[in-house]
C-alpha cells in the first residue's frame, strides 16, 4: 500500500467517531516544482511526496501501536532500531521539535542513507543547549559547504541546517 493511500486511511479512522481513540501519525513530506509542460517550459506544478517511500511515524506505545498495526495492517511492521535490534521509538520531546522544523522548514532536514557510526568516526559528539533543538546530541559535520549538526534518530542519521548559531558543549 503507498503512502498516500495508508494517510487517507488514517484520516478516515482517525475522523470516524465510532473508534474510542485516534492514531496520531506523520509523514515527512518534500515540496518540489516542476513545469506543467517541460518542452514549452511553461506553468509550474508543486509535487509534494513523502520523503522516504513508506516511512511514517505513529504516536503511542510500542505495544500499543503494535497492536493497532497488527489488527488493522498485519502485514506491516515497526522499523527496528539499528543499534538495539528492538522496534525503533522516539521520545515526544525529541519528535515534536522534530515534526515543527520538518512542518515550518522542511529543506533545512536531510534524511542521510549512511549510519550515524559513519559521521561519529574522528568527531566529538556535542549535546544543544540552544534554540528548539536543545538536549539533542549529534555531531557538527560539514555537508554541502555547511555546517549540520547529525544526529541519530531511531537508528537513521539525520542532518539539520541552521544550526551553526545555536551553543554546544560537548557530551559525555
């Protein structure tokens, strides 16, 4: 089932008021632009896609949305997390920070192929005292000609722009 097609059943679900809770969920989407017509170079589309092809984050409990997954899509399943071999889980205070930029700014978020052990290698790992992303440990890496603070998220390595002003120190 694509993306899209699991997003228009979740609003269903979530908008029928016979179920007794609701699935929050999000999906991280890329805003791009593209001629109508690419040979005349006229008129302008906007294509929003998901980021990641089948990527999307469901609020709850591990076992709660495990269960919900199982009775409604058994065919699917959690992302386990690379370095704990366990479904992956992020904390509220780390995703809404998270779900805010990706809302307001989403170009300033990549989602990196690599794992974070690639970007850790002859760096110090520093901890965000600043801004909305504080308490976030990462590492300072230059990408594209620019300094992004890598960190891992639910075994994946993502990269935040706009960073450089913010303070660090380093983590222990």
């Amino acid at each position: 089932m694509a993306v899209k097609s699991f997003q228009k059943w979740l609003e269903a679900y979530n908008a029928d008021n016979t179920h007794p809770t609701k699935q929050p969920f999000f999906i991280h989407q890329a805003t791009s632009y593209a001629y109508k017509n690419a040979e005349t170079q006229r008129g302008v589309k906007k294509i929003v896609k998901p980021t990641i092809s089948g990527l999307v984050f469901l609020q709850g409990t591990v076992k709660s949305i495990q269960k919900f997954l199982s009775q409604h899509f058994p065919q699917y399943h959690l992302v386990n997390d690379r370095c704990h071999g366990r479904p992956a889980s992020i904390r509220d205070t780390i995703m809404q920070p998270f779900m805010n930029l990706l809302k307001a700014h989403p170009e300033q978020v990549t989602l990196l192929n690599a794992p974070i052990e690639k970007f850790a290698k002859d760096h110090v790992k520093l901890r965000v005292l600043t801004g909305p992303f504080k308490d976030y440990e990462g590492y300072i890496i230059r990408i594209d000609r620019n300094r992004q603070l890598v960190f891992d998220f639910a075994g994946r390595a993502v990269a935040l722009r706009g960073v450089h002003q913010e303070d660090f120190e380093v983590a222990e």
